[in-house]
C-alpha cells in the first residue's frame, strides 16, 4: 500500500570549516493518514532539517521523499508550491506569519496563490474556529 509519506534514507549533509557535517544522516520514516508522529531531539539535531526536506523546502544531499507515493524533488517549482498548497499545513519555527495583515488574510494567503472552488471566508472560519481563533478580536 502506498504510504501518505515515505522518508528514505535521507541524508543532509553541509560543508563547515571544510568537513562534511550530517544535520541528517540516513533517516527512514513512514506515515500514513491519521498518524501523529513527535520528532524529538536536542538542539541542532536535524529536526527542522527534516522537517524542511519532507516539505520540498529543503533538497536533501541524498534519499527520498515519497508524498502519495511521489518524490517529492522530482516536482517542478510550481508542482511542489501547489502540493504544499493543497495538502500540506506547515508552521514553521521562526514568525512566518505577515504582520501587516490581519489573521483572517494570513489565514487566506493559500486561495489567493492557487485559485479554488468554495467559499474563502467560510473556509477560513472553519479553520480558526478548529484551532480556537475564532473571536470578535482575531479577524
Ligand atoms: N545552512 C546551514 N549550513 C550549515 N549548517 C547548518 C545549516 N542549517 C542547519 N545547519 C546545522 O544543522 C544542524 C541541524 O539544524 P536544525 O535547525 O535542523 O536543528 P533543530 O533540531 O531543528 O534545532 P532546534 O531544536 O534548535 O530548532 C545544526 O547543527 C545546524 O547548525
Ligand atoms: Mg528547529
């Protein structure tokens, strides 16, 4: 059965002061729908090395990354914009949110770079309300 994602072997590796230093070294991780999985590990571990790699953010120096069975850096610059667009919710560690915009337009960024089907404002209600924004005050 094909898995939601499949990480294989995947390997970061950067050059620092002249030697090779594994942020991620030959990981191997398998999800599928409705799995809540923790990644663990000190500072500077790899997690956000990981974690930018599964998302296509990040090319990893070797391995794979299979989203519904695809590689995931096989995908055209726009192909893996749209995936993430469509299937993959990702909060960062750093602010990543715009400030100069409210949280119902940040929120809303999504249908305004890939045009879909629905009713935004109704969406992005939904949402805020899943995850306990939805006041008088938040949009
Ligand atoms: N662009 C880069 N060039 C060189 N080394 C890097 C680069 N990006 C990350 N690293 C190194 O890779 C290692 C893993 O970093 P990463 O940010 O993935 O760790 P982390 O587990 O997310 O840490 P934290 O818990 O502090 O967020 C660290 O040692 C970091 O310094
Ligand atoms: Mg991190």
């Amino acid at each position: 059965m094909t898995e939601l994602l499949e990480l294989n072997e995947l390997t970061k590796v950067y050059k620092r002061g002249g030697r090779n230093f594994y942020a991620v070294n030959g990981a191997n991780l398998s999800a599928g729908p409705g799995d809540f999985i923790s990644i663990i590990g000190r500072s500077g571990s790899g997690k956000s090395t990981l974690l930018n790699i599964s998302a296509g953010l990040l090319r990893p120096t070797a391995g794979t990354v299979l989203f519904e069975g695809h590689d995931i850096h096989c995908l055209s610059d726009k192909e893996a914009s749209f995936l993430r667009n469509e299937k993959i919710g990702y909060v960062p560690q750093g602010q990543s949110l715009l400030s100069n915009f409210t949280v119902f337009d940040n929120v809303s960024i999504p249908w305004f770079l890939f045009k879909r089907e629905g009713d935004v404002e109704g969406s992005v209600f939904i949402l805020l309300e899943k995850v306990g924004m939805l006041s008088p005050h938040a949009a």
